[in-house]
C-alpha cells in the first residue's frame, strides 16, 4: 500500500485551521463586549451618544459710568431650545476685545445672570475699551448644554 503526501492539502488544511481559530477568538471579544454593555462584569463601554442641547444666550446693552470709579451693571439670560431659563449656570462677562474678565454671575431660575463690575474696572480705560467693544458673556456649557457667547454693547454716562 502507497501513500500519497501532498504537500499542498496540508498547507490548506493548516491555514482553515489558523482562520478557524481567529474566528472564534473573535466571536469570544464580541461575546465578552456584549457582557460588558449588559453589565456582566468586566470593562463598561458606554457607547451611547453624548447629546448636549443648544443654549441661546443674550447679553444686553450695558450702561457705564466713566467718570471716577468705572462701573456697569451686566446682564444676559440664558435659555435651553424650548425658551425655557437655565438655572445654575455660570456666566462671566469680558470686555470683547481683550478678553479681560469684568464680572461673573449665576443664572436664576428665568435664566438670568447678572453682575456689577464693582471695584473690577478699577481702571477707566477697560470702561473706555469696553465702549469701544462692547462686553461680551460666555457660558462654558456643562454636561447638559452646549458653550455660548453673546455680545453686548457698552453705553457710557458720565457720572
């Protein structure tokens, strides 16, 4: 009796095995990540999306007084995508073209957010500049909303 040895058969044969074996090392990663997102244990996976909502901020004209301490009140109201107030959010005023912080304020519950400059623009001429520019509020956004800017114009009286 003969026995014929080919070469070729045993390399094909060896290569269904080495996909054989891929595959079922891939079917055990899938079946672990389908485990993980049930919560059975092992790395958690959260590939749901994060949706944040878009916010519209206003920041309305800002009346300042020039002459001796500068100061102004600012204002600007924060709404979500229903027009409804944003409570707790953060707001900081700048001067729009330096960036410079002048005030910050906390929204209540009408989404309004409002700071007095006080002692801040212990300086006049970031009053002038803010005429110049205008201020501008800036809400950095948080885990529900989207960031927004607004800008607001600076109306000076003297005294």
């Amino acid at each position: 009796m003969t026995t014929t040895w080919q070469s070729n058969d045993t390399d094909q044969q060896l290569e269904d095995l080495r996909k054989q074996v891929e595959i079922l090392k891939l079917q055990q990663q899938l079946q672990q990540l389908q485990g993980n997102q049930n919560g059975q244990g092992g790395q958690q996976f959260n590939n749901a999306p994060v949706h944040k909502e878009n916010v519209q901020l206003t920041c309305y004209t800002v009346k300042g007084t020039v002459l001796g301490q500068a100061q102004a009140q600012l204002k600007a109201t924060l709404l979500d995508s229903d027009g409804v107030g944003v409570q707790g959010a953060s707001i900081v005023f700048v001067v729009s073209n330096t960036r410079r912080e002048i005030g910050r304020g906390t929204t209540n519950g009408q989404g309004d957010a409002v700071a007095g400059t006080g002692s801040n623009i212990l300086d006049p001429t970031i009053m002038l500049s803010g005429v110049g520019s205008g201020v501008t509020a800036i809400f950095n956004g948080n885990k529900q909303y989207l960031p927004a800017e607004a800008r607001g114009t600076v109306e000076p009286s003297i005294g």
